[in-house]
C-alpha cells in the first residue's frame, strides 16, 4: 500500500529526515517511535503533503503511485489521513458542517455526487456512537475550545467518517487521560481492517498496549535505526531510547 | 469645468426644482456655501491621508439625470431580500420608484424624503431633526445643499417593527456618468425598535458615484439595527455619512458589508447623549483588484456609563487598499465609559494593503477603553489542516475567511440577510461550499 523509499527532507534547508525506507501492506499497524526531535512528526507531514517540507530525494509511493507532487488535498482524496498533534480551530464552523465539506469535496474529486442528507446523518449518528460522542458536541465549532482529549476524538471521529486506506496518528496519546485513550483506540482497533492501514506515531508505549503493531520502527536522527515487533516497544518503555542511540553509534 | 464648479453652479438649476421658500431651503443656501469654501477633501487633511477621491472625481457626472428609466421587479429581484416580507423604498437613478417600493404610514411613516420635505404634517419631526447632526465638512455639506429625495422613516413610541425596511438605490446607466445624492432621515422615538438595511447598486459600468447622508435619532430606549450591504460593480462608488444620536439607554447597531465597489468610504458617527447607551459598529471587507475601502468612524462618549463597540474585519486580495480610522472621545463627564475596539486584518497578496489607526482621546479618568488591530496572512497550519482533509485550496481559503468573519456574521440578527451575505462572501471567494454557518 505505502512504500517510502530513501526519503529525505528538509524544512528551511535544514535536513530532517535523512533517508527513510518503510514499507507498509494492507491490514498491518505499523509503529513509529522515537526521541523528541528524531522526525516522527516530520514523516507524518511529509506523508500527509504538508508544503513547507522539501522532499529533496527519495519517494513516497501509494498504491504504485509517485505521491510526491501531489497537494495535501489530493492525498487525502486518495485515501491518506492523518490525526493531528494539534488539530486546529477552526471558529464558525460546526464539527458536522466541516466533516460534510470534507466528505463532499473528497467525493467531488472522485467524480461522485454528494453524499444524500440522510446518509449522512446515518452515518455521522453511527460513528459518533463508535466513539461515545454527544450530539451536541458535532455542533459547536470546530476544535475551538475543546479538551486536549475532545480534539484528539475529534481527530479519530473525522477518521471514522473519512474511511482512510492509510491513517497516520500523529502523537494521539498526547494529553490524554487513560479514559479518553482507551475510547480513542478503541475507535482505531473497530475502524482496522484486512484493506486499511494505521501508523501510529508515538512517543511513549502505552497506546501500543490498546492498538497493537505488527512492526515497532525506531526513528533516530531521521532515519529507522531499528525494526522490530510489539516487544520492542515494551523494551524502549522500560529502557528508555539511549540504547538505541549507543546501538546506533557503535 | 471641474466637479466642484459644477455642482455649484447647478444648484441655481436646482432651485427652480424646489421650494425655496421653506426653512429647509435656507439650510441648503447655506450649506452650498460651506461646499464652496471646503469643497472635495483632499489628501492633505488627517481624515483622508490614506484616501483620494481624485480618481473618482474626474468624471463628467450628471447632477440630475435627465431620463427615467424602469425596471421590473424580476430583473432586480436578486438584490432584495424577497425571502421575508418588508417594506421598501426604492430609488431608480435618485428617482423614488414606486411600482418597486412598498411604504406605509399604518402607525409609522417609511415613505419619502421629498414629501417629508415638503408636506406640513411632517414640518415638526423636519424642524426637529432635519441636518440637526450632520457634520459641516465638504461633502455632507454638498448632501444638505442638495438634499431633496431619500428614505424618510420615522417610528413613533412603543412600536417594534416586526417588517424590515429595505432601502436600495439602483443606477441603470442612462446617464454616461451620474452623480446620485440620497438623503435619509430616521427617527425612531422611546422603546421602538426598527431594522433598515441599506444598498447602492449600479446595473452598469457607466460610472457612478454616490455621496449618501443618513441622519438616525435613536431616542430613549430605541434599539435600531442598521445594515449595510456594499458589493457594487467596480465603476461605482460609494461616500457613506452617518450620523447617530443616541439618547439613554438606546442601542443602535450598524453592520457594514464592504465586498466591492470602486471606492467606498464610510463615515460613521456616533453621538451618545445620555446614559447607558450602547453603541456597536461592526464590519467585514472583502475586497480584491484595486477596490478600495475606508472606514472611517467616530463615537463621541458624552455622558457616564455608556458603551462602545467596534469590531471590523477585513480581507484583502490583489492590490485592494484597506484603511480603518477609528476614534473614539471620551469627555471628562463620561466617566465609567466602556469602549472597545477592534480591527482584524488578512492580507492574501503582497500587493494589497491596509492602513489602521485607532485614535482615543480620553479625558475621562475611570474608563475602560481598549482597541486593537491585527495585521496578517492566512494561517498555513490551519491550510493544512483543511487541505489534509481533502478540501481544496480555494475552498479551505474561503472557509478560512468564513471562520475569520464569523463573529460578525453571527450577529446579523435577520437570518435570510445572514444567509444572503454568507452566499454573497461565498460567491465572491469563487466557493460553491455547502457549509451553513
């Protein structure tokens, strides 16, 4: 599904991720972990198609595709999606308002017709109960106001509407309770299937007990310095990440 | 000849088309003469550094158009609110158009100018009110001189006006070039409560220009809610003079919605004469090529324990120029005032500009007074937030913009107007987005 190969980029001329190579099918989880400052976040934009990354060697390749070129919107069209570290507020704009835009601008692009009022709301209703969202809470603006732990399932509500082959959890763990991550997550483990699939960027291991990876990356100093399973969390967690980085240097 | 000669000469002209033996008259004679001795503003004076009415000025504009011309009613209909009912005073050319208006004196007059102008039954309010607040300066001098038509609303005590008056003055181009000098008066007396919404709108290019004056009495406890809609075509052009006293407890609200035009300046002036009056300007600009948009207001805190409120917002593309001058006076016995002041600007290209300065002249010691302006771009983090989520470019901008405006737009308390507006910033953004706000 998402083959990365030897990607580098940079943000003002300042090489961040020095030549990645990850490999991604259908139906995995694949984990992406790392020290502060090691890319994690930088691979999901780039992934994502944020501008201000240059991509200066290397591709991304998305189903057989060359996504390089291609503007944020396209890839999401295209089935790419990522939660956000920090989702931004959007004031005016209802929750249910902007995931219908969202839904019908990806339709558009896809040469579909809008999706009908009431499917819609079918479908708004079925993945708000999926997640343990109120009501009123899909009509009050958008990320404006809302908890660390409301964006965050906000994030993962968006998610659930878009249906994405390939999601990327930016550091949705971050600033949440454990209530609020276990609803988080389980939301994630209920949207997985044999056609989709998740990366999960994280700092810490704890959200690798409720969403279980197939592979554990360890990015350093951007680039994947170690490969392994969901023990290698377990072993970063409990011995924090200087091994690697000493692994690395010898 | 030059406009000004011009103008001054045709009031002789004029003169054989009214009454010069009324009251009236004598203020226009004398307000010809203050024209004569100020004329057109000039970039040398404080109030207009930013902007020159050269541009505007150098047409050969029709003083009265000589023809008149009808229009029916579908092909204009899309600049009324048809939705909801109300009451409409309509103007052809500076000619009141009956067959497209719908006044009334059931309990309340929204009629005309030259009949309050001329029929007795209207001398007092007239006496009382007529030219009472309007400023001496140049151009308001040159309304008063030739002040004969215009909206005439007076809404006794005790009535809320559930209707709201529309006020729309079309321009049709039967005049190569044509100068249009509305005068409106609106006197809404103790607990009353009117809405008015306000619109200049030329079908032509031909070039227009239209210099307004509305004088607005919000006596005690009045509420008045004024809109103004401003999406002209690009050859016309726009001076706005308001003026509003306020008597205690009153509210008066003005919206501007600044979203074309060739220029368009808005000077609006607020007087508070009592206490607990409660005044708000609020106003979005979205304005692109090389339109140009100047608020200009003024709120004069005469008496204790009033408030302000100023909230302008303004979005600029291409090479359109923006200005905000915003003053507020405070005297000595207007202590507990509160007055606010915003001014939120997006600059989308390099080339468009603004120019904004809040001015307060406090001479109060127990006030609260705060103003501030903001000048900046489209947040990218927030472009690519949308854009990650599949809306395109232009339609996350305008979502962006529609997000920036909100708290303007939310307070337009007629919602068939909130929705038009909201369709006329959709369209003008070039977004067809299904989102209602």
């Amino acid at each position: 599904m998402l083959k990365i190969k030897n990607l580098h980029a940079s943000v003002e001329d300042k090489a961040i991720l020095k030549g990645i190579d990850l490999h991604v099918r259908p139906g995995e989880v694949h984990a992406i972990m790392g020290p502060n400052g090691s890319g994690k976040s930088t691979l999901a934009s780039v992934i994502a198609g944020k501008e201000e990354y240059e991509v200066d060697e290397g591709e991304i390749i998305l189903d057989g595709e060359n996504i390089d070129e291609l503007g944020p919107e396209e890839r999401a069209h295209k089935g790419v999606f990522m939660s956000f570290q920090y989702p931004v507020e959007i004031p005016g704009v209802s929750v249910t308002n902007f995931i219908k835009t969202a839904i019908n601008e990806t339709r558009k692009a896809q040469g579909l017709e809008d999706m009908p009022a009431n499917e819609m709301l079918k479908l708004i209703r079925e993945k708000s109960e999926l997640l343990d969202i109120d009501r009123k809470f899909l009509s009050r603006s958008l990320n404006e106001g809302f908890s660390g732990g409301e964006k965050k399932r906000n994030e993962i509500f968006q998610m659930a509407m878009l249906e994405p082959k390939l999601a990327i959890l930016d550091e949705t763990d971050s600033g949440l309770d454990i209530d609020a991550l276990r609803i988080v997550a389980n939301g994630v483990n209920k949207l997985k299937s044999e056609d989709n699939a998740v990366i999960v960027i994280t700092h810490y291991q704890r959200l690798l007990d409720y969403i279980v990876p197939d592979f554990v990356h360890v990015l350093h100093n951007g680039r994947i310095v170690k490969t392994g399973t969901k023990d290698l969390a377990h072993e970063l967690e409990a011995k924090g990440y200087d091994w690697v980085k000493e692994e690395v240097n010898a | 000849m030059e406009l000004k000669e011009k103008l001054v000469s045709s009031f002789m002209a004029f003169e054989n088309m009214v009454d010069i033996d009324s009251p009236v008259h004598d203020i226009r004679t004398e307000a010809i003469k203050t024209f004569e001795v100020e004329g057109f503003p000039t970039k040398r004076q404080e109030a207009w550094k930013y902007t020159s009415l050269n541009s505007v000025l150098k047409h050969d504009y029709s003083v009265f158009p000589k023809h008149e011309k009808a229009l029916e009613f579908k092909d204009v209909k899309k600049y009324f609110l048809h939705e909801i009912d109300s009451y409409k005073i309509i103007f052809i050319d500076g000619k009141y158009s009956s067959h497209l208006s719908q006044t009334t004196h059931d309990g309340i007059d929204v009629c005309l100018m030259s009949s309050a102008l001329t029929k007795p039954k209207y001398r007092l309010i007239i006496e009382n009110y007529f030219n009472k607040i309007a400023s001496k300066d140049g151009l308001s001098s040159l309304n008063t001189a030739f002040s004969a038509e215009g909206a005439y609303i007076h809404i006794p005590k005790n009535k809320l006006v559930e209707k709201p008056i529309q006020i729309l003055h079309f321009s049709t181009g039967n005049e190569s070039a044509l100068m249009l000098q509305p005068r409106n008066l609106v006197v809404v007396d103790e607990n009353s409560h009117v809405q008015i919404i306000e619109r200049h709108q030329s079908l032509t290019d031909n070039p227009i220009l239209t210099n307004s004056v509305t004088e607005i009495f919000a006596n005690k406890r009045a509420i008045v809610d004024y809109y103004k809609i401003q999406n002209d075509r690009s050859t016309a052009s726009l001076i706005d003079n308001t003026f509003i006293n306020q008597k205690q407890e009153s509210i008066a609200k003005v919206h501007t919605f600044s979203f074309g035009g060739k220029l368009t300046r808005n000077n609006l002036n607020y007087y508070q004469n009592g206490e607990r009056i409660d005044s708000t300007m609020k106003g979005i600009t979205i304005i692109g090529d090389k339109q140009h948009v100047d608020h200009n207001t003024l709120v004069h805190h005469i008496e204790p324990n009033c408030e302000s409120h100023q909230d302008y917002k303004g979005i600029f593309d291409d090479s359109a120029t923006g200005v905000f001058n915003g003053k507020v006076v405070v005297e000595k016995e207007a202590q507990k005032t509160n007055a606010f002041q915003a001014n939120n600007n997006v600059l989308i290209s390099d080339k468009a500009s603004i120019n904004t300065k809040p001015q307060l002249e406090i001479f109060a010691d127990d006030v609260k007074c705060s103003h501030g302006c903001t000048i900046g771009q489209l947040d990218e983090s927030a472009m690519f937030y949308l854009r990650s989520r599949g809306i395109p470019e232009k339609e996350a901008k305008a979502l962006l913009m529609f997000a920036f405006s909100n708290n303007v737009l939310d307070s337009v308390k007629i919602p068939v107007l909130k929705n038009r507006i909201t369709r006329i910033i959709a369209n003008k953004l070039g977004v067809d987005i299904g989102f209602d706000l």
